[in-house]
C-alpha cells in the first residue's frame, strides 16, 4: 500500500475572503490552484448542492508530496453546522503562530509549545510552535470514531493503512500509508458521530488499476460505496476517476487515480489571481444585504 497517498481534506467554507486570510495569511499556505463550477460535482465534492461552487486548494506545497486543504465555497450557503466528525489538523509552524498573534487571531495555548485556533466556520487547527520543517509541516488529521477497534479494523484491514501508534488513555489511534505522509488520528467520543452539515471527506490516491478492486473489496464486505467508480471532468484539465466511500462512521472517503491526479493537481501559477478575481466578483454577500435578507444556512 505504499503506493496510496494523503491529498486533502475537503473543508465547507461559508466566508471565502475571510478564509482566504486564515489560510494564506495566517498559516502561510499558498493558493495551488482555484475552479470556478456552474453546477454542481458528480462526487459530490461540494457536499450536497447543484449550484455554482467553487474549488480552492491550498497548501505549504504542491500535492505531490504535500497534504493541503480543499476549500468548497457554495455561492449563496453562508454557513454551515459543525458536528464532532472533525477534530483537527495538526501543522509545525512556528511562523504561524506568530503571524497568527501579529494579526490577532485567537490563539489558545492547550499543551507544550501547541496552541488551538480555529479557520472560520471553527474548524479546529493545532499549531506546534516549532520551526516549519523544509518537507510538509502538515502531521495530522484527526477525526471522532465511536468504536475505535471497528474503525481500526476498517482502516488498517479495508484501506491497508499502517497502525502507527496506539494510546488507550486518549482512546487514539495514528496510522498512515507511509511514515514521510501526513497521518491519520482516530479519536472514540464514546457515542455517535454526528456530521452536521459542514462534514468534510478526506481524500487519498492509488494508481488506477487498483480503484476497482477497492470497489469490489468494499462490496465484498457490505461496506458503504457513496459513488462507484467515475470520471471527473475539470475543463481545460485532466479527467481523474474516483471512488468515494463512507468508513463505518460516515467519515466519507475519496480514492482517486494516481496518475491522472497528478496531472489535475500541477500547481496553477495563477491561483491566486483567480481566487482575488473570483472573490471580488462575487457579490452575493452586497445582494443579500441590499435585499435584506441572509445567505442560507446549511
């Protein structure tokens, strides 16, 4: 399985603007690339809508060996319910938390040298006040499980990740595909799961050939298969096909084809100017106001 890797993780965002500086200004990201869609995503990458949406990914480096985020902003959804599905990202930058206290972002210090603060729509991010490593300073993610043992299982067994670490006093396990990858964290809540409506997907690659034989895996063992095997088109991109499943929790899961992936993925020099574009083109949030009415909550 050392062929499989860790993409991203696929936020619901409410605010664009305001995100956009959590994620460029205050963590230090860069924008890898920005798409503008009329409707809505055969895989549902922008969670349950058919409207215009857009995908924005950010990250320390190109995903090619960097875990980085997905940014789906719905035009016309302004926020979104949290649920206890998604309990963090773990990032080394010590450069973050300063900027972090230069802008004057809420921090909160929760360990030695780690602080708590939160991207808009309160997605939980840990700060290690260290210096940023020269390969990614993305560790982990960290997602609520209600039976620990079924989800290892599930993971380790069904996807073939690798149990890393175990601590029975904080009820975690830490696996992953490969030890230089970002890592994998299963927390048990000790009750159900609840995703809200701002739920996320995380997303892994494979070489191709292997997609239908994770479908066939899954029907084999009565496992949930969200959207079988299909193609995704990104115009003026590469066509990449997925497989989206649903672990025994609902955390929802994207296999996606190597190769093709790594071509839809090259870094778009001009993702930045396309995001600042796009965002001072949207003026969804003047029309509502003028109208006097809100964007919707999910």
């Amino acid at each position: 399985m050392a062929l499989r890797r860790a993409l991203h993780f696929v936020f619901k965002v409410g605010d664009r603007a305001k995100t956009a500086t959590f994620y460029r200004d205050v963590l230090g990201m860069k924008i890898l690339r920005h798409e503008e869609f009329e409707e809505g995503c055969k895989a549902t990458c922008n969670g349950p809508y058919d409207g215009k949406w857009s995908k924005t990914m950010v990250g320390f480096g190109p995903e090619d060996d960097h875990f980085v985020a997905e940014l789906t902003y719905n035009y016309g959804v302004g926020e979104y319910k949290l649920g206890n599905d998604f309990l963090g990202i773990t990032l080394q930058s010590s450069q973050a938390v300063s900027n972090a206290k230069r802008l004057g972002w809420p921090l909160n210090e929760v360990g030695e040298a780690l602080y708590l603060t939160q991207a808009p729509g309160g997605y939980p991010f840990y700060l290690v006040d260290k210096e940023q490593p020269p390969n990614d300073p993305v560790q982990k993610v960290c997602l609520g499980v209600s039976d620990l043992q079924r989800s290892t299982h599930y993971w380790s067994t069904l996807l073939g990740m690798k149990v890393m670490d175990k601590n029975e006093e904080k009820k975690t396990v830490l696996m992953g595909f490969a030890d230089s990858q970002c890592k994998l964290e299963l927390r048990d809540i000790g009750g159900m799961v609840d995703h809200g409506t701002a739920f996320g997907r995380i997303a892994f690659s494979c070489p191709r050939e292997q997609l239908p034989d994770i479908e066939a895996l899954m029907k084999k063992e009565n496992q949930k298969i969200l959207t079988p095997l299909v193609s995704l088109d990104t115009p003026g991109k590469a066509t990449v096909e997925v497989v989206i499943l649903a672990d025994p929790d609902g955390h929802e899961i994207c296999f996606v084809g190597d190769e093709a992936f790594r071509q839809l993925s090259m870094v778009d020099p001009k993702g930045n100017e396309f995001l600042d574009k796009a965002m001072a083109e949207d003026k969804s949030d003047e029309w509502f106001a003028k109208h006097n009415k809100q964007k919707t909550a999910a």
